[in-house]
C-alpha cells in the first residue's frame, strides 16, 4: 500500500483515445477512481471533475479517471459527459497492483 510521500509507481495505459499515457508524477497530478462509467455516483464525481478542469489546467495539474472499463466505455463515457481529463481503463488491475488501491466511496487523490 501506498503511505503518504511515496513516489506513485511508473504505469502505462492506454487512455479512452487508445493512446498510450504515462503520467509524469513529478508534476502536479490528480488521479481519481470510481468503480464504472455511466453509473449515478461516478458521473457525478467525473462532472466534478470536468467542472473543475480550468483550474486544474490552468495550475498545471493532470487529471486522470481510472476504472475497470475498457478503452470503448472510456471513449463513450467521456463523449457523453465532456471529459477533458484522460480516462486510463485498469481491466488487467495493473494500477491497483503497482498502487495497492482498492476501490472505495472516497477518493483518493495521489
């Protein structure tokens, strides 16, 4: 498990462009996630998100949704709501290995 300080680990995933993405946890980065895209709770919390976008961009922070979706749901889910920040699908668990995360009602935040 992650403590607080930590370095997050190195991870590559392809977002919901079927680009291949690896944060630069060096720079300022928010990384939230919910359990499935298109449900009440996560498309809240994804719109949250989205209306707070120009303030995390305009600080220069990335922002990145990560779920157990695939890379299709990630495309629809971020059509429908207006995404700006990069949807990373985690089908495979490899964040939530490398991370020890699990899902959970909160956020977290690294």
């Amino acid at each position: 498990m992650l403590e607080p300080g930590d370095p997050a680990p190195e991870v590559t995933a392809r977002n919901q462009h079927g680009e291949s993405v690896t944060p630069d946890f060096a720079e300022p980065t928010v990384v939230y996630f919910y359990p499935k895209d298109f449900t009440g709770g996560c498309t809240i919390e994804a719109n949250d998100f989205q209306d707070a976008y120009p303030e995390f961009e305009e600080l220069g922070v990335a922002v990145y949704g990560v779920s157990m979706d695939d890379v299709e749901s990630h495309a629809d889910f971020a059509e429908a709501e207006g995404s700006c920040s990069t949807c990373w699908p985690t089908r495979t668990g490899r964040w939530r290995r490398r991370s020890a995360s699990r899902p959970t009602r909160g956020t977290p935040v690294a």
